[in-house]
C-alpha cells in the first residue's frame, strides 16, 4: 500500500511539472532588421498650366467699294499691319494670352450703312473699333458703339461733331476740321492772296464742315467769299458750278470734298480757262489727286494734319515695312496704324480686354505713336493737332510748311509700332 502511495504520489508530482513546463512558452529569438528601404525621391514641380488663349475681335470699317476704295483700303491694310505685328509679338493681357483679330466692314461711304455695318460689329462682340473712315458715316455709327459701350478710335474723321455729342467712347487720333479750316482760310486769304474765294464742297459731314470752318478762317483775316456752291460726293460733271465762278474771277476756289471729285474738278478748271488758285484739305491730298487732275494738279495746294510722313516720328520705319506689304501709302494709313496701337496699349494698361475696363484708360494715354505724341483733351480730341500745307511740284505733292501743334520728337525715337511713355 505504501509503495502504491509513493508511485502515486511520485506520478502527479511529474504531472504538475510537467503543466508549469508546458505554460512557459519559449521566447523566439529576436529577428535581424530588414535593411530600410531607399527614401523616395521629391516629386517633380508640377508644369504651370498654360495661359488661357482669348480671341480679341477689333472691328475696322472703311468704304471698300466705290470712288473711295483706295482710301478705304489703305486704312483696312493699316489696321491689319498693326494687329499682325502685335500677334507676331505676343500679347498676353489678364493672364491670359490675347490673339487679335481684324472684322473689317465695308460702309460704301454711306451713312445708312455705315449703321448697319455698325449694329453688326455690336452684334459680333467686337472689343473695339478703329474707324469709319468719313464722317458722315462716323458720326451716326458713333451713336450705336456709345449705346453699346464700344470704344471707338478714329484716324481719319475730322468734323468736330463727332467728339462733341459728349459720347465717352470717341476718339481721334489727327486733327479735327476746326483747326484745319482755320489754317486753311488764313492760308488762302494771306498766303495765296486771295482776297476774294470761292467755296464748293460735297454736301457731306466732312466736306461741309470743313468748308465751313474754311470760310469762318477766312473772313477773319479779310477775304471776301464771292460764292459757294455744293455738288455731291459722287459727282464727275462740275462745268455748270465752275463756269459760275469763272464769271466771279475769283483767286482761290476752296474744295470740301475727297479726291474722287477734287481731281476731276481740277481738271474741268483748266480746260474752262479758270485761272484761280485750287485748295483743297485732306480728302484731296493723295496721290490719286493728281493721278485724276492730271497736268492740271501741277501748282496746286492741300493740307494734311499732322506733319509729313518723313518728319513723324516713326514715319520712315512705318513707310518701310507699309510700302513693302501694301504699296504706296494713299493717305490716313499711319493714322490708322496708330489708332489700333493706342487701343490695345490701353488694353494692356487697363490688363483687361473688357471695354468697361480698358475705356477709361483710353483717355489717360500718352502715347508716342508713329504719327505724334497722342494724347486726348476731354472730348477725345487730339491734342495739339499740327496741319501741314502741301503743293504739287513736278507731279509730287511738296511740302511746304506746318502751322500749330507741339514740337515733334526725333525721327528715329519710337520704333515703327510706337511705344507707351514709361
């Protein structure tokens, strides 16, 4: 029994050494590191995202077809010398980059439809308007960009009613009649002694309002006005008006007009034995003036705002590159060439294409420009407007003298396209 007791008791002993033995888990051996893996490189900089591209539509609007083509085209080529030149440099306005794009319109020199061509470039959108070309079509269209908020810059419209109705959106970029007319009149009266003047003009804004202010430049420095007398902008026959003034003998006769008419008016006073001196003002003072007057031109006077195109400031550089491209320059191209220049450097100035937002900046711009300085009075007048008086001398027109305006800047100072004061 004893024996039976010691193995029992020796078995459970074994048996809870065996529990505790069982309970203690062996501790794994610790692991080797894994070596760390490579730190990662820095992430490129992200590419900036390109600068939105905006289509910035300028409407031009000149007479393309009929007697004033040669005009209307050489205004046209000269707006789209400046929008491809300011493309081919790269615009980049409110953060984003600015393409320009030329609408031309035709407006036939006709006042109803220099509206029509006018409601239409409303319709486009344009951002803006270099034009029209005359001021009979100017001035109404001038109502329908206001009414729009369209700025709208002129390089050939000179009647002064066109930046006195109190629209925001007007501006000239040459001289307006009230200073050509007067150097005009006092021309003819002391320069060419014409004591006693005959008047005729077209019966349009331009060629009436510059006759008139002729006429009031005249009598005040004492010339007598022996008639005037009206025709139209469409005119070829003028021998009954001229065979009136011949029986006046008048020293001058005052055209109002374009050369479409001047030219062959010209030539209608030499073969009716008219001896009377002819001046005319811008209208008249191109090269086809003398093509249509023929040998009738020879002797014969104008005037140009402005100063001649070798004495402007980016004249010869402007001259160069239109000449290669378009030909001869007829006559308001320079002008034109700037309009669109001093619109889109408002642009820029303002960082916006928006016309609410560039329009203001517009009337503070002092711009040396290829023509001029521009800068404009409260009316959006030019200010200091020069006029130059030109004579045909061996089938050329010949300058003779400038009367007015501020002092020019050196020849060879602006580039061709001009550039902003800084």
């Amino acid at each position: 029994m004893q024996d039976s007791r010691i193995s029992t008791l020796t078995l459970a002993v074994f048996a809870a050494l065996a529990v505790v033995g069982c309970s203690q888990k062996e501790e794994p051996k610790p692991q080797a590191a894994a070596p760390a893996a490579p730190a990662a490189a820095p992430a490129a900089p992200a590419a900036p995202a390109p600068a939105p591209e905006v289509v910035v539509k300028l409407g031009h609007v000149a007479p393309l077809t009929g007697p004033q083509a040669h005009l209307g085209k050489d205004n046209e080529n000269a707006a789209r010398m400046a929008v491809e030149e300011l493309n081919a440099k790269g615009l980049e306005i409110g953060g984003a980059k600015v393409k320009l794009e030329l609408v031309p319109e035709d407006d036939q020199a006709d006042p109803k439809q220099g509206t029509i061509v006018a409601q239409k470039l409303v319709d486009a959108k344009v951002n803006g308007v270099v034009g029209h070309l005359n001021s009979g079509t100017t001035i109404p269209a001038s109502k329908i960009y206001s009414d729009a908020g369209i700025p709208q810059i002129s390089g050939s419209a000179t009647n002064p009613k066109y930046t006195q109705q109190g629209f925001a959106t007007t501006f000239r970029v040459m001289a307006n009649d009230v200073q050509q007319g007067k150097v005009l009149g006092e021309y003819a009266a002391r320069q060419l002694a014409g004591k006693n003047v005959a008047i005729i003009d077209d019966r349009t804004a331009y060629g009436q309002g510059l006759a008139d202010e002729f006429e009031k430049g005249a009598t005040a420095v004492g010339a007598k006005i022996a008639t005037r007398e009206f025709t139209t902008d469409k005119a070829t026959d003028f021998a009954a008006i001229l065979t009136k003034i011949k029986s006046k003998k008048v020293d001058v006769i005052f055209y109002g007009g374009m050369d479409a008419q001047g030219g062959p008016m010209t030539k209608q006073m030499k073969s009716l034995g008219i001896k009377a001196k002819f001046l005319t003002g811008d209208g008249g003072c191109t090269p086809e003036y003398i093509k249509l007057a023929g040998d009738a031109s020879e002797g014969q006077y104008c005037s140009l705002p402005g100063v001649p195109l070798d004495q402007m400031p980016g004249g010869k550089a402007f001259n160069d590159a239109f000449s290669a491209k378009y030909g001869q320059i007829q006559l308001y191209a320079p002008y034109v060439y700037d309009a669109v220049m001093v619109m889109v450097d408002s642009m820029k100035r303002a960082n916006s294409v928006e016309p609410a937002k560039y329009l203001p900046e517009i009337g503070k711009t002092d711009y040396q420009g290829v023509t001029a300085k521009i800068q404009f009075d409260e009316k959006g007048d030019l200010k200091g407007g020069a006029i130059s008086l030109y004579q045909v001398k061996d089938g050329k027109w010949e300058y003779r003298e400038t009367i007015g305006g501020a002092p020019a800047a050196p020849a060879d100072a602006p580039k061709a396209e001009g550039e902003q004061k800084k």
